[in-house]
C-alpha cells in the first residue's frame, strides 16, 4: 500500500505538470445538470485496447452503450457518452489517463482491467466519490474498505484460488509451487491461494515471481530453479499476454512430460477463448494442462450476444472471452443503477474541492479534479441494483462481490478443451452445472466433489503423483540414532551405508518397493556412549536439519504434531520389569482354593442337606432311626461322607432321592473345582514381588528405572505425576541388570519401565531372570519420521503395510529379534481363590430343591395327622362297652405340638395301620347307628 500511494502522489504531480484543459474555474461554484433530466450523462472507460482482455472488452463496452442508449426500456431520454482512456499496458501511463479521465465530469468509470492500475485509482475516486466498475481487477485485496468506491464487476481470484484448492485436494495432493507475475495482480492472487490450502493442510512449498514483462532468459532461470525441487504441481498465474512465454520455456526444459501437474488461472482460458482458431504450435506447448475459466451460464441473451458479436465493427478478435461479457453487464448495471438513481428525482452535481484548488503558488492545476456530490447515492444504487444479465445474475452481496460466483474446470488436449466440471462456492466441485445446484441444499463433502477424467501431460489418464525426488543432486538426508543398547535394533555399521539393524533392513525393505528410486544418505545421530534424546532428532526432522528419522522412533501425540510418521511397523508399549523371588511353601496351602466365606456356607450346606435327608427318611429308613444321639451321629456322618460320594446309609423316599440327587451333583462340581484349583497353586511355581502392575508402582516411594534418551521419562512425569527424584535413566543392559539385582535399598530399583520390544531383548540377556508384571499400560508403535506432508511418508506407509501382508516383515523381525521365549515366565501365577460368587447358582438350585421337598413332605404329614386319632387306639386295646354311646360323648382333641413330634417319630407303616383300623371302626360305628 505504501508503494501505491507513492505512484498516487507521483502521478498526480505528473498529471498536473502536463497541460490540461482547464474547464472554467470559478471560486466555489458548483456546475449542475440542467434542471429535470440530463440529456448526456458522461462515463468513463478504462482498459488496455491492446491486450488480451482489452481486445475483447472494448467492442463489448461500445455495444453495450449502444444498446443502452437505443433501449427504450432504461434511462429514457438521457444518453450515456462514452469516454474511453487507453491505459497503453503501462501501469503509470494508465494511472495518469485514468486522471486525465476524471477532469470530463463522468459519474461513473467502467474498468481499469488491471488490479494495480485499479489500486492507484481507488484512491482518486474515493477522493472524488466516482464509482469506479471494474470488469477485470481481480485482485482479493481490492474488496477491502480501504476502496468503498470500487466496485468489482467480475469475479474475486479469492475464489478462483478456492477453486484450485478444492482441484488439488480433490487430488490428493499436499503441496504446490506458485509460478506468478510480481505485481498486485500475482502477490494477492497467489496469498489467497496460500491461505486457502493451508485450511485444506497443504502448502506452497515454493513461489516462483517473476517481474511484468521479464525476459525468456529470467523465466528461464526461474524454472530451471524449479525444476530442481520435489513439488511436481504447479499454479501459474500470470497477465494473459506474456504467459504463454512460461509454457514455452517449460517446454524446452522438459517440464510439459508425464509427471508434471500443470493448473492455470483463467488467464490461459481468456487467451483461447479469444481466437476460434487458436494455433497449432501454442496448442502443443499446453496440452494436459487444467485450466479454470469464470463461468457464465448459457442463456438465450449470451447466445444472442454471440450472434451479434460477427456483426461489430472495429473488433480486433473474432471471438471473446469471458472479460467481454462482464464489460458488457458492467455497463448495464450503471444504466440501469442511473435509471432508478434519476427516477427517484435525484440530480447529478459537481463542485470544486477548496483543497484541490489551493495551489500555495504552484503551477500544478489541482482544480481540473471535482467531486461527484452525488456520487455515494449512486454508489449504494449500483450496490443494490439486479438484474439478470450476458454472465447470469448480477447482484452483489455484503461484502460487494458478486452473488454465486463459479468456475469452469477445463482440460486442454487435442485442438480443443474439453470440460471436466464445474467449481462453486455452493457445491465445490461437481459434473453438473453450477445453475442446477442452487436449489438443493450446500454440499460440499468429500464424496460429493466429482470430476470427469483428466488427460495429464504425457497424454496419460495415471493421476500424477505430484512429486519426484528433486533434481539438484542432494539424496534424502537420513537420520539413524547412534544407540548405546540394544545394537539389535539400529547401531553403526563398517558397510557402505554406515548403519544396520532390524529398523534399517525395514526401511531398505520398505523403499525397495516403492515404483521410484529414493537416494539416500544415513547420518549417525548421537555419540553412541549413551542413547541420544528421541525429542531432540524428532525436532531436528521438524526444524529440516534432516529430512527423515529412521530408527526405533515411537509415535507419540506430541511428536506427531510437528512430523508425519508412517505406519507402524512394530508395536510397542510401556511394560513393568521387577526383580521376583520364589514364595515359600505354606503349611496352610490347602485352603487356598476357596475364600473363607465360600468354606463357611460349604459346611453350612452339608450339615443342612444331611438334616433334609434326615427329615424325609426318618420315618421309612430304619437306617435313620435309634435313639437321639445316634440319630445325630447319622446327620453328620451322611452329611460328610457324601463329599467322597462314600455315604452307607440308603435313601427309600422319594423327596429324598430327589435332594440326594442334586446335592451330588453340587459336591462333584465343588470337588472339581477345588482339586483344580489346589492343584495349580501347588504344582506351578509362585514368584512374588511387591510391584504387581502400574498402580502399585505409583502409591509406592521407590525408584524407577528408565531406558535413557527414550520418552519413558517424561511420559512417567508429565502423565502419571511420578516425582522426578524417582525415576533413573539407565542406559542398557548391564545398568538394567545390576540395578534390578541391587534392589531400591542397596541403590538400585525397583522396577523398570521400557517398551515391551527393547525389555523382549533384555529378558534374552539375562535369561528369563527377571519377569514382566502387570499389563502393559500404553499403545504405541515404531515408526519413520518425516517432516510435514511429506508424500515419501504416504508412499512408505503404503509399503509396510505390503511387507505386513506377504510376511517380510515378520521375517525382518525374526532375523533381528527372535529368541528363547519368556511369555510363560512373565505373568506371575496369582492365588485367585474361588469365591461363593462362582458357585452361589448351583447352592440357589440345591436350597430351592430342599425347600420343595421339606414342603410337600410336612403337607402329607399333617394330612396324616388330621386323620389319626389316638383316643381311639388306646379305646381298641380295652374293652369297648357301648361304641355309639362313646362316639356320640367323645371331646374335641386339642392338637400339641408333642403330639405332632410323636406323630412324626413313629414309623411310616405304623401310622398307615393305625389309619386303616380307624377308618374300618368309623365303618363299624355307622353300621350300629342304622340297626
């Protein structure tokens, strides 16, 4: 902005020394349209006539005034007179004809189609409140506050870039290099494009200027330059009519063959779509390029402009861009914007500005220049002007850009270009026309956006990858860390490549199926006399002191926020090694198996079965019959002795079979049960220690041993808040060893935490000595770090999963890694007694039987009862005198419970007896009664 206000005062200094005609000035006068309707109403016209742009936007602009002026149907009797400057494709001479424009009243200018020229003269026309419509000024900064009076008639490259991003993810790929002219035109266009794929996550990794008018020599260079990088996907944006000079260039360098991704603004779009006949040999330079072109929709009035545009004269083309259409609606929106300014009775004014007109004694002529008193009426009257005109709707939105802005992706091949879709802000990329998606609802998700195929350079349909290793000779600088332990894993080397182990066979693996050769250069990280710090080569990847990070690297959030990593290729996670000893044996051993709730309720169930069967046998089985004390000997020894399945006593009834039955099958389960589980405390061997897994590792005070250089240490710290006084690095084998044999008391540890593949290799050191407790409490996994977006980590990634799939890895891993296996030793044999929770259904299912028995037995029972009469027992044994009499004098029996116990203690076949002599006396009685 400083630059331009600089060439602001410079041009108005030089507009001012060259002679003007100086329209009478008058102190403090204001010239005015005669009163009513203005006959003639001046507008102004800037534009390059010699240009690309300016070829087909000078016959649109005289035939849309025209058109206005012998419309019946707009500004009825006012005419619009058409001043037109020549800009000469000169930044400064275009500024001071846009000055010298301003001296002939006009209300309006319709134009610059340069960006830079419209930023010097937005400065004017806020000065003098002329609206300044421009059709070609693309330039996103120009939409800003700064400039309230211009108005962009065309679309915003802020969208045009929004439209190249959505192409490049659409994709798949990460980064770009920005090939672009160095004026406000190629700077804005191309930050916009910036700030646009960094909200995608890609970049521009490199942008490639060049000055307005620079030589085939400097753009020469400048690709040479490029050429030698990566990046294989390049966005030009230049000025239509010196950029077919980069495809030229491009092509003697090699740069238009299979490989290369080439995507244009719509400059390239306006330059062929300006000859219906474009040439053969420009045809060639650009053949697979994807090409953007602002989109008009195909209505009846573009159709009839086509018709018309054979039939004007003083046209330099015989064809038009998209440009010509946009002039063309830019000079109906005033018209009609005038039409509705002058219809609401609203006159057209200008005055002198005091300012201008203090010259303090200069010769410069300030008071050329008058202000427009109604200009910001008319500003807001063109601002919500609508109509529908060549280029479709035209109507502006809050930020003064047009409504619905949209663009045509089109593929170059052939003699022609063939659409391959359509980019809007509504829908992004899609095959159907922006106009048919209005209606339906936004979007724009991924599996939403389709395009047809593309013919890329080198005439094939293979997307491009979108890089190559760069050309300039360097190879991959490869960062292997210099380890101190565990040489298994990466260590330095006496061979050509300087390195070897399990994560460099990986790699070369890895790279050796990818379809492009990857030179590379191993550089050792670290001294080797103690582990080096992961953190630290992980930044030094991020800060691009390397460009990869090959070794035992863990994933982890922290790191994968400044590098990519690939996809793992070992998994890993934090384990607990200890120093165990032998647990002595125990006299008292064999109550282990079941919790002391589960002994008690296991007693408790014998004793109770034992009395059931009592209950239901005592009046059948004469083996659960004598006297009290013997009777209770039989409930315990039946209780018990049906433990080893070696009860003597028979079961006659059936309820006590049926509980017999059961309870047998609840004692064969205890049993089992119980002689398994005995069976594995004493026969495996018990290892003890007081750390038995990651909490009773945090309540404890005692220190922790951890690999050096890994991230162990901070993970201990930062996450599970251990104190930092506690934790020991510790730098390998022998330290890990000799730490663990010591113990915390004598200066060693406790325990040591380390990633399950680095303690693997420590347990086949010292074979099996010490033991794994716990689980392990972290998920991670090893792999290659590169920096950000690098496509070398996709690609690599692609390739350890191949290596997973057909078994190499594996392969690599048991050459490297295999050994005498631990996994039996590692988990400690825990004294898990069986609870009453295991088996509290099988003591439900034996209850509810007993229950069921014991209530049909007592129901019988007292049916029983009911029935027997002991009065008349003992009546049978005497004498009966008169049995009718008796009958007819007996009491009601009083029922006791001694008598029901009585009842109960004779035997079952006496009790039916007594019952049967009864009921044959009640027969008897009866008999009587009736003689």
């Amino acid at each position: 902005m400083r630059e331009m206000d600089n060439l602001l005062v410079f041009g108005l200094w030089v507009v001012m020394v060259v002679p003007v005609a100086v329209k009478g000035i008058v102190a403090n006068t204001t010239v005015s349209s005669p009163l009513g309707v203005p006959k003639v109403v001046n507008v102004g016209a800037l534009f390059t006539v010699n240009s690309v742009i300016g070829r087909s936007a000078k016959p649109a602009v005289v035939a849309a005034i025209d058109d206005v002026n012998s419309s019946p149907d707009v500004l009825g009797g006012t005419r619009l007179n058409l001043i037109l400057h020549d800009t000469n494709c000169s930044g400064f001479l275009g500024t001071i004809g846009a000055l010298q424009l301003m001296e002939n009243d006009v209300v309006a200018a319709i134009g610059p189609q340069s960006s830079g020229i419209a930023h010097v003269i937005s400065h004017v026309v806020n000065e003098l409140q002329i609206p300044l419509l421009s059709f070609g000024a693309t330039d996103p900064t120009l939409s800003s506050l700064q400039y309230p009076y211009f108005i962009r008639t065309t679309q915003n490259d802020y969208h045009q870039m929004s439209a190249i991003t959505d192409l490049v993810t659409h994709f798949e790929w990460k980064e770009v290099i920005a090939i672009f002219v160095d004026d406000d035109y190629g700077r804005n266009g191309i930050s916009a494009l910036g700030d646009a794929l960094a909200n995608k996550r890609a970049k521009i990794s490199y942008k490639a200027s060049f000055t307005p008018g620079a030589s085939l020599n400097d753009i020469t260079e400048k690709l040479t330059e490029v050429n030698l990088m990566e990046c294989r996907v390049f966005v030009v944006h230049v000025n239509p009519d010196s950029g077919l000079q980069v495809f030229k260039v491009a092509d003697k360098l090699g740069m238009l063959n299979s490989g290369y991704v080439w995507i244009s603004t719509d400059w390239l779009t306006s330059v062929l779509d300006s000859s219906d006949l474009p040439d053969l040999d420009t045809m060639n330079l650009i053949q697979g390029v994807v090409a953007l072109r602002q989109h008009t929709s195909n209505s009846d009035r573009k159709k009839s402009f086509t018709s018309k545009w054979k039939s004007i004269k003083d046209k330099d083309t015989s064809s038009f861009n998209s440009y010509a259409l946009y002039a063309y609606d830019s000079v109906w929106l005033l018209a009609h914007a005038l039409d509705t300014f002058l219809k609401s009775g609203e006159s057209i004014t200008f005055s002198y500005d005091s300012q201008l007109r203090n010259t303090n004694g200069s010769e410069l002529k300030l008071s050329a220049l008058r202000i427009f008193n109604e200009g910001n009426k008319l500003l807001e009257t063109i601002l919500n002007t609508t109509f529908t005109g060549l280029t479709g709707e035209v109507n502006f939105d809050e930020e003064r850009n047009l409504v619905h802005p949209a663009y045509d992706l089109v593929n170059i091949g052939g003699t022609g270009l063939r659409t391959i879709g359509y980019w809007s802000n509504h829908s992004g990329l899609s095959i159907a026309t922006p106009e048919s998606l209005y209606a339906k609802h936004t979007n724009k998700s991924v599996d939403g956006q389709r395009l047809y195929s593309v013919i890329w350079p080198g005439e094939t349909s293979k997307k491009p990858r979108g890089w190559v290793f760069p050309n300039n000779g360097k190879p991959l600088r490869v960062a292997v860390p210099y380890r101190y332990s565990y040489k298994e894993v990466v260590t330095k080397d006496k061979s050509s490549g300087g390195v070897r182990g399990y994560c460099i066979d990986v790699f070369e693996a890895a790279v050796n199926l990818l379809p492009y050769p990857v030179p590379r250069k191993y550089i050792l990280y670290g001294d080797g006399k103690r582990n080096p710090s992961y953190t630290n080569l992980v930044n030094a990847v991020a800060d691009n002191t390397y460009d990869a990070a090959v070794g035992d690297v863990t994933i982890i959030t922290n790191r994968t926020r400044i590098v990519d990593f690939t996809q793992p290729y070992m998994e890993s996670g934090l384990v607990i090694v200890v120093a165990v000893k032998e647990a002595k044996p125990k006299p008292w051993a064999f109550l282990k198996p079941f919790t002391i709730e589960m002994w008690l309720v296991t007693g408790g169930f014998f004793l109770f079965v034992g009395f059931v069967v009592w209950i239901l046998e005592h009046r059948l089985n004469h083996e659960f019959r004598g006297p009290p004390s013997q009777q209770l000997i039989t409930i315990f020894w039946f209780s018990f002795s049906t433990m080893f399945f070696s009860h003597r006593e028979n079961t006659v009834s059936t309820l006590g079979r049926l509980v017999l039955i059961l309870w047998l099958f609840v004692v064969l389960i205890i049993n089992s049960s119980y002689t398994a589980s005995l069976t594995s405390i004493l026969t495996v061997q018990q290892l003890t220690s007081r750390i038995e897994g990651i909490d009773s590792l945090i309540s404890s005070n005692e220190p922790i041993g951890v690999q050096d250089g890994t991230f162990a240490y901070n993970y201990l710290i930062r996450e599970l808040n251990i104190a930092e006084y506690r934790i020991k690095p510790l730098r390998g084998e022998e330290e890990y060893m000799n730490a663990l044999r010591l113990g915390p008391k004598n200066g060693g540890v406790t325990a040591i935490v380390d990633e399950l593949p680095y303690v693997e290799l420590f347990m086949r050191y010292t074979k099996c000595e010490f033991r794994i407790v716990g689980q392990e409490f972290t998920k991670s996994g090893w792999g290659f770090a590169f920096q950000r977006d690098s496509p070398l980590a996709v690609d690599l990634s692609t390739a350890i999963l191949q290596l997973s799939e057909n078994g190499d890895l594996q392969r690599i891993h048991d050459k490297w890694l295999s050994a005498a296996s631990c996994s039996s030793q590692t988990t400690d044999v825990q004294e898990n007694s069986l609870s009453l929770s295991n088996f509290w259904g099988l003591f439900l299912i034996c209850g509810v039987a007993c229950f069921i028995s014991l209530s049909i037995f007592f129901c019988r029972m007292l049916c029983q009862f009911r029935r027997f009469n002991p009065e008349e027992e003992e009546a049978h044994e005497a004498v009966e005198s008169d049995s009718a009499a008796r009958s007819s004098r007996r009491p009601l029996r009083t029922i006791s419970f001694k008598d029901l116990i009585d009842f109960y203690d004779r035997k079952e076949a006496e009790i039916k007896e007594m019952l049967k002599r009864n009921k044959g006396h009640v027969t008897r009685d009866s008999d009587d009664h009736s003689g």
